[in-house]
C-alpha cells in the first residue's frame, strides 16, 4: 500500500507541533510500504549534507532517516533554499521532478 500527503508547515511553529510532525511522518512510514510526502515545509536544511541548521531542522532531519526517507527536490525553491520537499522512502516511484517558477497573478 501506497500513502500519499500534502503538508504546508508554517514557517514559526512551536517545538511540540514540529514534534507532532515528525510523529506522524514516522507513523505513515512504518504503517506503509511507499511513502510519499510533498509541501512546503518552511525548514532551513542543508540538504546536501543533510544537516538541520537550527533544533526543529535536526530532528526533522533525523526524522527522515528513521524512516527512510528521502528528500528528492534537489535545487532551490525559493531563493536559494529548499524549502518545498518530496520525500519518499521508495524514490524509484518518482519518475521525474521538475521545480518550475511561482506564477504571480495580478
């Protein structure tokens, strides 16, 4: 079976609710075989080396790592930084990723 989220964090939340997060994103992993979740995440990660630059980044990052997942999104987003994620713990089911531009409508 096959999970499927979509997840915008915002950007100043507390500790608990990060906590709550990465509790869920555990679950949805361990009671899954693929898991895919996508959004806007609002963490300061340097993802090349996978390291969280403040607490709540630390633990999201070894978040992941428990459960296998992988960040796919592999240039910026916004600005210089990747702050919207794919992460999959089967990455073979991602074909193809592409980061387009925001369009603005006024």
């Amino acid at each position: 079976n096959t999970l499927m989220g979509v997840i915008y964090r915002p950007t100043n939340i507390s500790l608990d609710i990060g906590c709550k997060l990465n509790q869920e994103l555990k679950l949805a992993c361990r009671k899954c075989n693929a898991t895919v979740v996508m959004g806007d995440f609002n963490m300061q990660v340097d993802w090349e080396n996978q390291i969280g630059v403040g607490p709540q980044e630390r633990e999201f990052v070894e978040c992941l790592r428990d459960g296998f997942l992988e960040q796919l999104v592999l240039e910026p987003t916004r600005e210089k930084a990747i702050l919207d994620l794919v992460l999959c713990n089967e990455p073979d089911l991602i074909r193809e990723l592409v980061v387009k531009e925001v369009v603005t409508i006024i």
